[in-house]
C-alpha cells in the first residue's frame, strides 16, 4: 500500500520551520527534501530518516529500519514522534545539516543517432 497524501501533508506541515522542506513522489512513495537535500522516505505511511550522527545523537535512542529491501538502514520514526512540530522541525534541520551538498549533474543532450528508429 502506496503513502497517503494526507501523511505527506501532515509531515511536511510539522516540519515546516526546518527550511525549505518539499516532497517528490516516487513509485506511489516519496522522498522528503530540506534545503535540496533528501533527509527521509515515507514508504506504507512509515517515516525513515536519513541515517546521520546528528540524526542519532538527536533522537538518542534509535530503531533501524529499511525502507524497501536491500537498502542500506535509515533510522525508523514512529508516527506519535512527529506530532510535536518543534521536536521534528529540529530532527530534519540537524539531519539536514548533516549532509552533504546534493552534486548537480548535467544532463546528456540526446543525438538523433542515440533515439530508436533514427
């Protein structure tokens, strides 16, 4: 079962205040962003938080989780966390913070000779 958006809207809501916060939808799940950076995936309506040492020392106690299978853990945040906007607005800037700059790739222009049927 794909995420809700009502849960998509409701996490970007509490999160508000820890910067630019957006979401993108992929494959009936999504990816949740703060400053360009991926800081969490909400897969089944469950939030995982980019695994980060800041993210850990923030939370304290930690539970892994995996988001789909073979993913490396991200860290697993019950639905009641999210409730207090201060708590999670805090948990995503410390994440965020953590990470480093998104590298910017440029796209391959596409020669007519690369396209079937050319």
């Amino acid at each position: 079962m794909g995420t809700r958006q009502s849960t998509i809207d409701y996490l970007l809501e509490q999160v508000a205040d820890a910067g630019i916060v957006t979401s993108r939808k992929m494959f009936g799940e999504y990816a949740v962003y703060c400053d360009g950076k991926v800081v969490a995936l909400v897969v089944g309506d469950q939030v995982y938080l980019k695994a980060t040492d800041a993210g850990r020392e923030y939370l304290g106690e930690v539970e892994d989780g995996f988001p789909f299978p073979g993913a490396k853990p991200w860290f697993a945040i019950p639905g009641d966390r999210w409730d207090d906007r201060r708590w999670s607005a805090g948990l995503i800037a410390a994440t965020a913070a953590a990470l480093t700059e998104p590298v910017l790739r440029k796209r391959r222009k596409r020669r007519d000779a690369d396209r079937p049927g050319s």
